[in-house]
C-alpha cells in the first residue's frame, strides 16, 4: 500500500486553537477591562483636602481660663472679639483637660437657624435626584479622608473633650468608619423598592413598597462623641437623600465645627452643594427655631432624658417624628462560674473608657455572691492603676503624656457624684478607689475625677439607679440569677446590657428576658459595631432607633404603590351586583358575605359552600 493511500484523519481537540475564538475572547476581555476601568473611575474616592487646626498642633500655646465655662467671655477678658457683635450671645470653647481656650464662637441666633434650615431646603430637592452610585461615592470619600487623617481627627476630638487618643480612636473612628462601610456595601440594599406579597383577592396586582427622602431632617446631639455623634446621623441623612441640620451641644462647638467643615468640603469635591448640610451652634433657650420648624420632618435626639422631653414636646408643633436616645444605667450580669479573669479586662473597658461618658457603658456589674470577693480584688487592682490625664503634648511638657482616663467634659457634676458616693457608703456600700475630684499635678487645672470604684452598692439606692456618665463603677451581689434578672429592670432605663456566662444558652436565656434595646453576650457594646443592627432602648432610655434598616428607613417617607399585573388583560372591576346605586341590599350582602367565605373560611367545605351563595348571589 502506497502512503497515497493512507487516510490521515486530523482531531481537533488538541490541534491549533481556532483564531476566530482567540480574537473573541481577547476583544471579550478587552471590553471587561475597560467597563472595569470605566467602573473603577467612577467608584473612587474624591480627594479634598481640610487644614488641620492650629489647637492640635505641640507648639501651640493659649490662655489658661481661670474659671473655665461655656460664658468664661464673659468675667474674663480678652476672649471676646475686638468688637462683639451687640445683643448677640458668645459659646467659649476651651479644652477640659487643660483648661486652655480654644475659641470663642458667635451663637447661632433664631433667624441665623432659620436661615440654614432654609438653605438646607433649598439644596434638597436636586440631591434627592442623585443616584445611590453618586450618594457612595460621597460615602467613599469620607471613609478615605478620616482613615488618612484619623489621627488629626482624634487630636480635634481629645482637644475639645479631654478624652484619650485611645478613646477617641475607639468611640470616633472605628464607629464611623463601621457606619460608612455598612452604608457603601448595604445602604442600596436597604432603601430600594421593595415587592411585597399579594392575597388571593389580589393576585392580579402587584404590590412594592417605596422609601422615598423626606425633605429636611435634623439631628441634635450630645458632646461625648464629638465627630461620631455629628457624623453619624448626617451621613444616614444624606445617603436617604435628605439634607440635614445638625445641631451640636454648646461644650464641642469647636471641634464639630471642623467635623462638619469636612463633609462639605466633601460635597463639593464632589460636585454638590455644601448647603445639604448645616451646623446650628447656639445654646438650649434659642433650639427650638429648630425643633418647632415646619420645614424639618424628622429629629433624631441624642442626650438626656430631661432635655429629650423637651425635643418631644416642642415636635409636636407640626406632629415631626422624633427618635429620642437618652441614656440608660445598662448592666453587665456576670452568671455563676464564670471565668472573671477572661474577661475583666472587658469589664474595665465597659466602665471606665471614654471616662465612663458613654451612653452604652456599664454602670452595673450584678456578680453571684460565691465570686463577689473575687471580682471586687480583680476591679480595686487594676482601677487603682488608672492614670488620669490627658493625650496632647502640649508646650513645656517634654514628653507625650500617658493616661488611661481623660477629663469629663466639665467639672459642675462634680458635688452631685461625691455627694451619691458618701451616701451609698452611708448605706453599707465600700468606696476603693477614688471618690473625688482629680487634679493635674503639672496643669494644676482639668476636668478630672478619680476613677472610682465601690461594691456591694445596694441595687436600690439612688446611686444604683439614676444614671451616673461618670468613671464609677458599681459592683452588686445577687443570690440567684432570678434575682440578677430583676435587679438589672429595676432601673427606669433600658438601653444596653452586657451577659457574661460559660454556657452561651444559658447567657441567651437571660439576655431574653431583659428590659432593653440591645444585649452584648461575653462582650460589651459590641452591638453598635455591627451597624446592620437597631440601635436604641425602651422605657426611660427613648424610642425609635438608629443605625441599620430601621435607622436608615426612620428617615424616608414609606410610600406603598400597587400596579396591575396584567394591565392589558385584568383589572379591577366592580361587578354588577355591587355597583352604585346598589340594586338589592339582600342580593349585595349575599354576594360579598359569599366571596368572604370563599376566601378565608376555615375549611374547604366552608369555602366551597360559601362559593355557591357567591355564584348563587351574582347570577340574579
């Protein structure tokens, strides 16, 4: 056989790759990299840029207030403007820890406040238009700016509070990098039309649910979390599409001033008007050109609960929904057997960070009486190394401080805590550590108190049971964890606890039955990190929450909409029998009575019963 003869039959599979294929995939993977490019582009984060102020900077000097106060303009001099502003009010801001002046600030009179609500109302409209790709984009920046520049951030927040780095890097910047993240990745999610199930008698129609924005919402918040509390509720505002009005408590004027100055510089790196969001500085007697505004359809309040009352009232004005945060007295129920060492370093945390002002801080620890002499050695120990002080080198000092526990905001509460504390030790409770004022031994000014700490406090004194945002820390003995249970709703708060126990079923059994918003099992306050969740309490502690679904939809408009199905082959009609003027009382009832019956009696013979009196009824 001659190679003429021999067939050679050629495979495909493994020969050369067809260039038609080749050129599909590479023009395929050419278009993949430049949507993604194009995608890319428009995804990143707008660059702007804000100058730190000079406060924070270790050779800045000023002017130590001999008498530090919001009105200090006014008994000392050279704190006011060359020339003040006549019948206008001043804000003095100056730094707790140290007492140095920082500023002092024109109060936001009336008509300035109606003036920003008006702005603010005249750049909502256009916002509203934007799309959740552009609200991310916003979003995006400011998570990209305050981790570049968190530690200029919690300088700002230390000078104006007298809080630690540490404190401010845990209360500032986690907490709100935690909510701009949730916002990017889910805020979309959260606030898109949503298709709602029908019943049989509607199964020609479907049914969605809208969050559309309101208009003008307001937040007005408390000092101790100067950039989270401002941040916080402008950032749900603007990506629900609403503008926002924020004002801020007299003692941080300062800092949420530059706070704020950031995220419209934001908005206009961005290209959107800066007037989205505005800043009221202005003391309690002249807020309520902001509370009784007909412009303003939602108050988010953070603060107490006398001031809170005050909010709700004025509100009612023109009926505006409020959702009122106002403090709680949460506690930590330590259950029998519980490895107190594993977990004393949470509990220390739990009291005595952010020098105990935190409205989720543990202001009871409920331990069993078998590890109560345990507990109370493990709390003295460690509490009696707190350093107080402050975080910012300042001019003179030589070296950076180190402290554990910052300034309080102000030292007028000061009498009121050392009087409960002599009288819960006049009642059999036994003070440890601290009990008094603190004073700087360089500085010889601040706003400081000793960390403190007393056990066996009884669960029913005044002590136990008003709310004390102070670095005291009350220990409590219980019996049984019945009565741990009762003793931790005793309270007329109901904000957080914290559940510490070996058996996770046990601590979730408990957790149940508590009278609060919020439970943290083997931790504490981690519930707010997770910003997928409600945050807020019950009974004297508010109503209403923020952060998560409930949060972001508070500040929407929930508008249902209900279309045909098939509109070009059904639609509501009314049938004969039950039209205007209705023809037969008798024949009428028999009819709808019959299609009730048909559609939710209980049992098929009902139903097939109550069809026939329906088709009996619209046949006549």
């Amino acid at each position: 056989m001659s190679y003429h003869d021999v067939d050679y039959d050629y495979d495909d599979e493994g020969g050369i790759i067809d260039p038609v294929w080749l050129l599909t995939i590479c023009f395929a993977l050419g278009i993949w990299l430049v949507v993604n490019r194009y995608q890319s582009l428009l995804n990143r984060a707008i660059f702007f840029r804000l100058a730190p102020p000079p406060q924070i900077k270790e050779t800045w000097t000023a002017q130590k207030l001999p008498e530090p106060s919001l009105e200090a303009h006014l008994s000392t001099d050279g704190l006011l403007p060359a020339i003040p502003l006549e019948g206008r009010k001043y804000i003095t801001a100056y730094d707790p820890a140290t007492a140095y002046h920082l500023d002092t600030m024109l109060a936001d009179s009336p008509q300035d406040i109606t003036k920003k609500i008006a702005e603010a109302y005249q750049a909502q409209p256009e916002w509203a238009k934007t799309s959740f790709h552009d609200r991310r984009r916003v979003m995006r920046s400011l998570k990209k700016w305050l981790v570049e520049n968190q530690e200029t951030c919690a300088k700002v927040a230390c000078r104006d509070t007298g809080k630690t780095m540490l404190d401010a890097a845990l209360g500032e910047i986690i907490t709100t990098c935690a909510k701009l993240d949730y916002l990017i990745n889910h805020g979309e999610r959260v606030l898109s039309p949503e298709k709602r199930y029908n019943n049989l008698l509607m199964f020609y129609k479907s049914s969605y649910v809208y969050y559309e924005p309101l208009g003008v919402v307001s937040a007005i918040v408390s000092w101790n979390y100067p950039l989270h509390n401002a941040w916080s509720p402008i950032m749900a505002a603007l990506f629900s599409g609403n503008s926002v009005v924020i004002k801020c408590s007299e003692h941080v004027v300062w800092s949420t001033s530059w706070f704020v100055q950031a995220i419209r510089e934001c908005l206009k790196a961005c290209g959107h008007s800066e007037d989205l969001v505005q800043l009221v500085c202005c003391y309690p007697e002249d807020a309520e050109a902001l509370t009784k505004s007909p412009f303003i359809r939602h108050i988010t309040f953070i603060g107490s609960e006398r001031v809170g009352r005050i909010v709700a009232q004025a509100a009612t004005e023109y009926l505006t929904p409020v959702t009122l945060e106002l403090g709680g007295k949460d506690p930590a129920i330590i259950l029998p057997s519980t490895d107190l060492h594993k977990y004393i370093s949470l509990l220390m945390r739990g009291v005595y960070q952010n020098a105990g002002q935190n409205c989720i801080g543990i202001e009871r620890i409920l331990v069993h009486e078998s590890q109560y002499d345990e507990l109370f050695e493990l709390f003295t120990e460690r509490a009696d190394k707190l350093r107080p002080g402050h975080s910012l080198k300042s001019p003179g000092d030589g070296v950076a401080p180190v402290a554990d526990v910052g300034a309080m905001i102000a030292g007028d509460r000061f009498p009121g805590l050392q009087h409960a504390i002599q009288e819960a030790v006049t009642q059999g409770a036994t003070l440890t550590v601290g009990g008094e004022p603190w004073t700087h031994p360089y500085l010889e000014r601040g706003s400081y108190f000793k960390p403190t700490l007393l056990g066996d406090v009884n669960p029913d004194s005044a002590i136990a049971q008003s709310e004390l945002f102070a670095p005291i820390g009350l220990i409590i003995k219980y019996e049984t964890v019945e009565q741990a249970i009762e003793i931790a709703n005793s309270t007329r708060y109901g904000l957080g606890a914290s559940i510490f126990g070996p058996v996770r079923d046990e601590c979730l059994k408990v957790a149940k039955r508590l009278h609060c918003g919020m439970v943290a099992v083997n931790d504490f306050g981690v519930f707010y990190l997770n910003q997928d969740l409600p945050f807020g309490g019950t009974k004297a502690s508010g109503y209403g929450r923020f952060g998560g679904p409930e949060g972001l939809r508070a500040l929407t408009n929930t508008k249902a909409i209900v279309v045909d199905r098939w509109g070009w082959a059904i639609q509501t009609t009314i049938p004969a029998v039950l039209d205007y003027p209705v023809r037969s009382v008798t024949q009428s009832w028999d009819f709808i009575s019959g299609l009730i019956g048909f559609l939710y009696a209980d049992g098929w013979r009902t139903r097939i019963d109550a069809l026939m009196k329906l088709i009996r009824a619209s046949g006549r």
